[in-house]
C-alpha cells in the first residue's frame, strides 16, 4: 500500500534526521549546554580542585559584586576600551567602504589591503605593535619628525588603553567588506533621484546611505561591542600587571587558572555574561530609534 | 556672468554658454572629489600596510640594526639569520608541526559534522526540526568565558592536559555558525535533484555525500577557512591546556620564546618578527586563495541580523 510505504519513508526521513544531527548534538550537549549548566552550579561553590567542593550559595555572587577586588576596575576599563574601540571603527571601515564604492580604479586591490590586518594572527599583531609602539620605537620617532614627544604606549597606565584602541583600529577592515557589500545593494535611483533634487554628496550621505546601512551598523556594533568586551589575547600579552588595562576576561583567566579558584572565576563569568546580554538588549532597544528596515516591519 | 544662473543644480540651463561653464564646472568639482577620495584611501592603504612592511625589513635585520636608535626603515643590508635561529635555536619547527597536527583534523571536522547537521536542517522533515533550529542558533549567544572552566576541568578528568585532545575535539561536532552558512547555501540547491537521486535508488546518506557535498563547495571552502584562522592564531586553548614546550602551537611558542629571558633580556626584536612572520605568511596565503570565500561568508553572517 502506498500509505503505508508513506509512513515508512517518513519514519526513514526522521531517522536520517537525527542521525545527521548527532555529532552536533554530542557537541551541544557536551561542549555547551553541559558546560553552560556545569558552570552556573560551580559558581555557587568553592573548588580549588584539590580539595572537594563546597556549597556556599551567593557567597561569590557577593564577593564579586561587593567585596574588594579587582572586578569593577576590570569592568570599568574593559567597558572604556569596548565603547570607544568599537564606534571609531565602524566610522572608519564605514567611511573607507563609501570611498570604495565610488568608481575606483584597483577596487579589489584597496579592498584586499583594507582587510589584510584583520586576518593576520593576533598574537603577531601584538609583537607587531609592541615593536612599532615601544617607547623608542618606530611611532615615537615618526611623531619625533613633527616635534611631537611621544608617550611610553604600552608601558605608560595613561596610555595602554589607547594604545590597544589604536591597534584595535587598525584591524578595523572586516567591517569594510561588510558596509561595501551592503552599499552595493542601495538602488542607484536614490541617489539619481535625489541629485535631481539637488541633495549634495554629504547631504546623500547622511539621509540616504547611512539610513540604507543602518542595520549593518546595528550588526557590526553589537558583534564589535560583544567581541571587544571579551578581548583577552592582546590585554594578557601586553598589560601584564598594568592595573590601568586589567580586563574582565583575563581577570576571569587569572582567578580560574592562576588562582585556581573555580567557583569564584565562575560567577565572575555569570555576572559578566549577564553584563553582556543587558548591554546588547540596551543597544537593540536604542537601535529602534536609528535603525531603518525598508519595507520590513520587525 | 549673467543673473540667469539661478538653475538647479542637475538640471542642465538653457544658454548654451551657461550650459558649457557649468558643465566645466561640474567635471572640475568631480576631479577634485576623485583626487580626494584617492589621496584618502592611498593614506588609508599605506597605514594599513607600513606595520607589516616595519615587520618584514625588522625580521631581515641583523641585532645591530634592530637595537639600533633612532629606527632605520630600510635595514642597510639583509639578512636571513633570524629565519635560520628560530629553527636552529628554538623550536619553530616543532611548534610548527603541533600547529598543522591541531588544524588539520580541526578543518575535516567542523566540514563533515558541521556539513552533515546543516543538511539535517535544510533537507530532512523531522518532528522537532524547528524547535532544535532556533536551539542551534541560540547557541551562537553562549560565551565562551561562561564554558572554559567546565570544559578544563572535564578534560583534565580525562587526564588530556598536555595533550592535543583538548584543541582538537571540540572542533569536531561542528558549531552553529558554520552550520547555519552551510544549511543557507544548500536550502538554495533545487529538490529535484534529491527526489531524482532516490528515484535513482540513492539513500539520505548517498544524497547527502553525492548530490550536496559537491554541490557546496564555496560553503565548505568558507568553513574550512574560518577554521583554520580560526585555530591557525590560537592563544587561549593553547595557554590553558599546554605547559610542555615540546607541545606548544606555532602562537604560544612564540609568546613563550618572548618570556624565556635571556640574563634578564627580552629577545632581540628581529627574532621575534622573524617568528611572527612564521605565524602571519601562512595565514596570509590563505586570505589571499580564499578571499572571495571570506567575503562570502561574511555576507550570509550579515544576514542573521
């Protein structure tokens, strides 16, 4: 009966379904959800992992929001480095992108540069810029030409935030790509029909392009803002014991594998992670007042 | 030059004369804009490109030079000595090789697992598909900071520290990312091919293996890709997880060669680029073969907004 070969193909396409599915969901449950749930259990105890683990409820919760230590100061600069990181790059990449998009000889090749530093291994891109930014180096010398004395960069506290922002705008080029391609899918008719009404460049630029890009803004600033707020590779590197860049990820870091203290660095990471998320939500409830989706209700 | 110039902007005067000064006009001003937009990403492109230049000429430079004060840029004579020390006096070579070791089984890994759950979701019916999609996504919001801790102390249960184990095998269930780019090229491939395939007697698996994987190569090209940059640069996993120099991947290596001082020194510039340049050559070879890819990729993350 073809009804019943119906429910057998059926049964078959399920089967098949969840066959497919389970190596990812070996690696949800044991990479993401165990952990996730591992880790809100270990931050309402303490664990050194030589001794068993204690029950000790808010305790940490406590310690980390109200006990002295170096958390605020590491959400302070990390949120320093994150909100002025993350909005000068996207001016850049996006100012970059509509210079690109212009009819430009050697487009790809522009384009290809822009990008290149955002690619490159970050732990090089720290020497790289530990290099150009010692106190003798490179920059300081070029500053020198134009009678400017230049700062100890990374070792000066007023400076090592600065100095990082810097070489985070550097590799500020994989948000060009993204602002190129969504530039490239504004109807040229806009701008025809407004040159017609006699809208200069600037002025197209500020009621028609920006509007058009605004939700790859909004994207950009949310990944950029989450990516920058988790930043450790380049602070571990580079700060060290500098109290002026202690951020919350390496501080995470010290306390869990440093200090061993399990239960502690857990709640830290709650309490940042739910930081996170309360930002991201603030910035998607303010992003309804700039956003612009064309034709699209949300 | 007469009152009537009173015109739009855009709208061509009727005078001829007016009409020949204000299109002399325009193709002026619109010289000028060029030369600006040109001089602007000239710049732009020489700030990109001077620090990785300052690290080439540095890696070329002898000790002398690269101690030097003030900095030259362009080293009098090159030499290729730092390449040579970094094999012959520390272990590039084997970090190196630890480094392909992890990317290697880290790339088939995230293509087959990631591949195979991205078919699941764009060309199998199941019950609970839907609700296990948005579960998959969801899990793009996990942090890793939140995860680290449980994961380091599962895998030194299992007595994996100081292995490659715990770089490798989380790469090997695939993660949403990858699966959601992959699962949004192959829901564009037609479904006649499918129902063509199991006329012709083909399995889901035959289906999957034989019509799609062929079928998405840009998808796999881009997730093979991500992975490797992805792992290639690595730092974090490698800190946490390896304390034996002789397991140490290409980065940490090269941090580490940073902190064994040498009577209270750090170690010459120059053999600390010609290190870096090690670790960035390959990375840039494999933007500059798969850039299409990249940009790809990053046009279908742009889309989950």
């Amino acid at each position: 009966m073809s009804s019943a070969r119906g429910m057998s193909m059926k049964a078959k396409e399920t089967l098949a379904f969840y066959l497919f599915l389970t190596p990812w969901g070996i690696g949800f449950i044991v990479f993401l959800m165990g952990p996730l749930l591992a880790s809100l259990v270990l931050s309402f105890t303490n664990w050194d992992l030589l001794q068993p683990a204690q029950w000790v409820g808010l305790a940490n919760y406590k310690r980390v929001l109200f006990g002295p230590s170096q958390f605020w100061l590491a959400m302070g600069n990390t949120a320093y480095y994150a909100l002025i990181l993350v909005p000068l790059s996207i001016v850049v990449a996006l100012i970059l992108a509509v210079l690109l998009n212009q009819n430009i000889i050697l487009r790809r090749f522009f384009r290809t540069v822009f990008y290149l530093p955002a690619t490159l291994p970050i732990v090089a891109v720290v020497f790289l810029w530990q290099w150009i930014l010692a106190p003798s180096g490179i920059l300081n010398e070029i500053l020198g030409w134009f009678g400017i004395h230049g700062p100890a960069w990374f070792v000066d506290p007023a400076w090592i935030k600065p100095g990082l922002i810097l070489m985070g705008v550097w590799a500020a080029g994989s948000g060009v790509v993204l602002f190129l391609a969504g530039l490239q899918g504004i109807p040229k008719y806009m701008y025809e029909a407004s040159a017609m009404e006699g809208a200069g460049p600037i002025r197209q630029f500020l009621m028609i392009t920006v509007p058009m890009l605004s939700p790859i803004v909004l994207f950009n600033l949310i990944n950029g803002i989450i990516g920058a707020l988790q930043v450790f590779t380049q602070v571990y590197i580079i700060a060290r014991d500098n109290k002026a860049a202690v951020m919350a990820v390496p501080y995470l870091y010290h306390e869990a594998f440093g200090y061993f203290k399990m239960g502690y660095a857990s709640a830290v990471a709650w309490i940042f992670f739910i930081f996170v998320m309360a930002l991201t939500l603030v910035v998607l409830r303010w992003s309804r007042s700039w956003v612009y989706y064309e034709g699209e209700v949300r | 030059m007469s009152q009537t110039l009173t015109t739009t902007p855009g709208v061509p005067a009727n005078n001829d004369r007016n009409n020949r000064n204000y299109r002399r006009a325009k193709l002026a001003k619109a010289a000028a804009n060029k030369f600006i937009v040109y001089l602007v990403l000239v710049f732009g492109a020489v700030l990109m490109l001077l620090p990785l230049l300052w690290m080439v000429t540095t890696s070329l430079s002898n000790n002398e030079y690269a101690t030097s004060f003030p900095p030259h840029f362009i080293p009098t004579h090159f030499e290729f000595g730092k390449y040579v020390s970094i094999f012959t006096n520390h272990d590039m070579g084997q970090f190196f090789l630890n480094s392909i070791i992890i990317v290697v089984p880290s790339i088939a890994g995230q293509i087959i697992s990631s591949s195979m759950a991205a078919f699941a979701f764009a060309r199998l019916r199941a019950p609970g598909k839907r609700i296990l999609f948005i579960m998959t996504i969801a899990t793009l919001m996990i942090p890793y900071e939140v995860t680290i801790i449980p994961t380091f102390i599962l895998f030194r249960y299992f007595h994996w520290i100081n292995t490659f184990w715990p770089l490798i095998v989380p790469q090997l269930f695939g993660n949403a990312y990858n699966i959601f780019l992959m699962r949004q090229f192959m829901m564009s491939i037609p479904t006649e091919l499918d129902d063509a395939a199991k006329i012709d007697g083909l399995g889901f698996f035959g289906i999957w293996r034989r019509i799609i994987l062929p079928l998405s190569f840009a998808p796999i090209a881009t997730v093979g890709v991500f992975t490797f940059t992805f792992n290639w640069g690595s730092f974090l996993a490698p800190l946490i997880y390896i304390s034996k120099t002789r397991f140490y991947p290409l980065a940490l290596g090269i941090y580490m060669m940073t902190q064994t001082s040498n009577r209270g020194q750090i170690p010459p510039w120059n053999l600390i680029m010609a290190g870096s340049m090690l670790l960035t050559v390959p990375m840039v070879l494999v933007y500059f073969f798969s850039q299409r890819y990249l940009y790809e990729g990053s046009n279908v993350l742009g889309k989950i907004t």
